[in-house]
C-alpha cells in the first residue's frame, strides 16, 4: 500500500485533487496485494508457475503501460497542435490549419 504524507492541513481542495488519483491509488493497492498473494501461495506451487505468473504478468502490465503511454503522447500532440502559434512557436501546425482550411472550401 503506498501512503502519501504531507505536511500540510487538509483542505477541501487537497482532498479533491487527491481523489482525482484515487484510481491509481486503487490500482497499486491491488498490484501489492496480488504480489502479497504470490508470496503466500509460493511455498504451495511450483517454482516454474511462480515464475511463469511474474513473467506473463510483466509482459501483460507492460502491453497496457505501452498503450497508456501512447494515449498520454497522442493527447500532447493534439493539444501541442491545438494551441495558438504565438505560444508554442510551432509553424507546422499553423500550415496545417491553413492547409485544411483551403481544402474544406
């Protein structure tokens, strides 16, 4: 279980930034429970299922990081591309606009 500790008076504002994560939260409560269980039971199955379920496991969670990851970078682009010229400097985007424009007309 992670916990998070801060110096700092709970407010209603903290509690409502920190609920945005609580998701994650949920998610690395499992993770360590699941790695708990393995502890457990590893005394009671073989050495290769242990090491298969480890395997396999990494391989999925790093299948889904991947795709999370490509979502975060995909969001960055669109919005990178969606601001105004003058704040990211970026010409392509604003020529890309402009090239879309002509062709709608």
């Amino acid at each position: 279980m992670l916990i998070i500790v801060k110096d700092t008076p709970l407010t209603e504002n903290i509690k409502a930034e920190t609920y945005k994560y609580s998701g994650w939260f949920k998610i690395m409560n499992r993770i360590s429970n699941l790695i708990q269980e393995l502890e457990q039971i590893d005394e009671h199955i073989t050495q290769y299922d242990t090491e298969m379920i480890r395997i396999d496991t990494v391989k999925e969670m790093n299948i889904i990081l991947d795709r999370i990851e490509k979502t975060i970078k995909y969001a960055k682009e669109i919005t990178w591309e969606e601001k105004p010229f003058w704040q990211t400097g970026n010409l392509e985007g604003l020529l890309r606009k402009e090239h879309t424009k002509r062709k709608k007309k």
